[in-house]
C-alpha cells in the first residue's frame, strides 16, 4: 500500500455500510483515468462500486467531483467515500410486519418498530429487518439485486422510528454519501432523566468504545481517544423529574443521543446500558417508586424514537422529508408523567 494512501474515518454507527480513503497521487504517476487508477489502487474494489461513485460524485479530486475520464495528475488529492461489497451472508424471507412509509423504485423509508435488530450479527442470526425485507420483497415480486435490500445507516434494536433503505447500490451509494458528510437531516425525540437547565444547547465530545466494557461507548471529553461527536438539542416539555427533547445530530456515531445525554447527566429514561433503568431523579416515596417501575412497564426500552429524516433523493434529486408520530408506549408515559406533574402541583 501506497504511504500516501490513508484508510479515513468513517461513522461508526454505518462502519460496515461504507469506507472512507483519502490520498495523494504519488510524484511520478503518468497520466491515467481515474476508474482505472482507482480499481488498480485499491484492494478488492470492482470497477463497478468505483463506477457507482463517480456517477453519485463520491470521488473528489482537489475537493471537486469528477468524472470517470478524469485522467489522475501527481500530487492530486483524492477522496473518496465507497460503499462496502454485501457480505455473504445468507437471508432466509421471514414473514415480520413492516411500517412503510414511503417507497418508490430506487428506496423506502420505513418506520421501525422496537425489538427489531436490523441487520444480522452475533446472537441475531434471525427475525432481522433485512429477513423482513426479503420476505416483503418476494410477495411483491419485486426483483432486488441481493434480496434483502441495501442499508444505508442503522439505528438501535430498542430505538424507533425512520430508517432509509435502498434498493440498488448506486441509490445506496448516493445516500452513504450524504449520511457521511452530514447533510441528511435527523431528528429525534428522547425522554430524559433531570431537569435540563437549558432550553437548548450543544453537546460536544468524542464518542469511542469504553475501555471497561467494548459492547458500550463513552465520552473522551479531552479528545484523546474516540471520533468527534456533536448533538444539538432542545426542550419540548418538562416535567420536573424528566424532559422530554428533541436532538439533532451534527454527527452519527454509534449510540451518540444516549451516551452524549448520560454524559451530561441525563441518560434516557429506561435506559438501561446507560443507567437510565433506575430511580435517577425524584422522590424516595413509595408512590413515586410504584409510579417509575409502573412507567418501566410501559415502556420496557430506552425512551428514544428517531421522529423526522430529511435527504436528496438520490435519483431525482429533489429534497424530501418524513414525519413519524411517537410510539405508542412513549406516547402512554409521556401521559402518565403529564399526569404525574398535574396533580403534585395541584396538592403542592
């Protein structure tokens, strides 16, 4: 491998959907197209991905998108944002119901239930999104490439809400590419322990994975480990011992709203990897321990639901947005707290 040729960040959360390399032509290389240049370059590439790139200007030259005739110069700085080949993995149609909230020939927005891991891994080998996608796929005789759909970015088992899956890899190229440079819009809406002293503000501080336990992340607030991360967010409503708020992420990295939240000391309500799953504000009364395990019941998961996405549609090109409203189990707590703080303040 080239010394100049560096393996780039890429976000965490999407680590295995897509690579980032970034590196500079070497001094003495002669002029060659670039889709040439490229396949020969890097390891294990198809000239199709690289194709795939140049057609979504994923491959910048000098900061600017080219085209698949560009001829590479020395000292050129490329980057380039690719999709990862699907792994051989085999996806057996499973009959899981699926909330469609938009589809056309090129992608879907789906609105995830809680309980539904999406893509198989270690201890999920089954009842996945992508086994419910092949099944949706063969009853209605829609012909996919690999069966099962493309991915574009995931979210939680236990978090609801809009998820983008793509139907070819040239919409999933297109779509990583935006994902990686921040320009999809996300919102989410989280309920939280604590009363936040503000209406809103920033959370900033490199998120990686803790040194005392691998299956959770943590905050390296002196930037001395871990990936950048910023979470914006502000208050929707209080109730004294919770908050219910909305964030939005500058960035995408793995369980960024709930290790960003217990950073500053609101973990999410029920949140049990992040110690949101105990009594954390309020009262010692027994009523009010009765009313928290009561809530739990409710809502056996942490408290977050990914309730807006907004992106360029990667064939059209137009900007697109969708709206999913709060889960019923959020929305029953969100009542039982609204309750909650109605009568303490009618009998303080």
């Amino acid at each position: 491998m080239d010394e100049n040729f560096v393996l780039g960040d890429h976000v965490d959360e999407n680590s295995d959907l897509y690579e980032h390399f970034r590196f500079v032509v070497d001094k003495g290389q002669s002029a060659v197209r670039i889709d040439k240049f490229l396949t020969n370059k890097i390891e294990n590439v198809s000239r199709n991905r690289i194709q795939n790139a140049l057609i979504a200007g994923n491959i910048l030259v000098n900061q600017t998108a080219v085209k698949a005739n560009y001829k590479v110069k020395p000292n050129d700085l490329i980057v380039i944002v690719l999709t990862y080949p699907p792994r051989e993995i085999v996806i057996t149609p499973e009959d899981i119901p699926l909330n469609i909230v938009f589809e056309d020939e090129n992608l879907l927005v789906i609105n995830k239930q809680a309980d539904l891991v999406v893509h198989p891994g270690h201890g999920n080998f089954s009842g996945t999104l992508l086994h419910a996608l092949a099944n949706y796929f063969l009853t209605t005789n829609q012909t996919i490439d690999n069966g099962f759909g493309y991915l574009v970015h995931r979210i939680d088992k236990d978090t609801t809400g809009l998820l983008l899956v793509a139907k070819n890899e040239l919409a999933q190229t297109k779509l990583a590419a935006q994902f990686f440079h921040h320009t999809i819009e996300r919102k989410y809406q989280a309920l939280v322990w604590g009363d936040l002293a503000d209406d809103s503000g920033t959370i900033e501080g490199n998120i990686g994975r803790s040194p005392k336990d691998r299956k959770l992340m943590t905050v390296f607030p002196e930037g001395d480990a871990g990936k950048e991360a910023v979470t914006h967010y502000r208050v929707i409503q209080r109730f004294g011992y919770v908050t219910l708020i909305e964030c939005q992420l500058e960035t995408g990295r793995t369980h960024q709203i709930r290790v960003h939240l217990k950073h500053i000391g609101h973990p999410l309500f029920n949140d049990g990897a992040y110690g949101g799953d105990s009594l954390v504000k309020g009262t010692t009364f027994t009523k009010y321990r009765q009313f928290i395990d009561n809530c739990f019941k409710i809502l056996p998961r942490q408290a977050l639901h990914a309730k807006s996405i907004g992106f360029t549609h990667p064939v059209s090109g137009s900007k697109i947005s969708f709206e999913s409203e709060l889960p019923d189990d959020i929305s029953q707590v969100l009542e039982k707290w609204h309750t909650y703080t109605n009568s303490r303040h009618l009998y303080s």
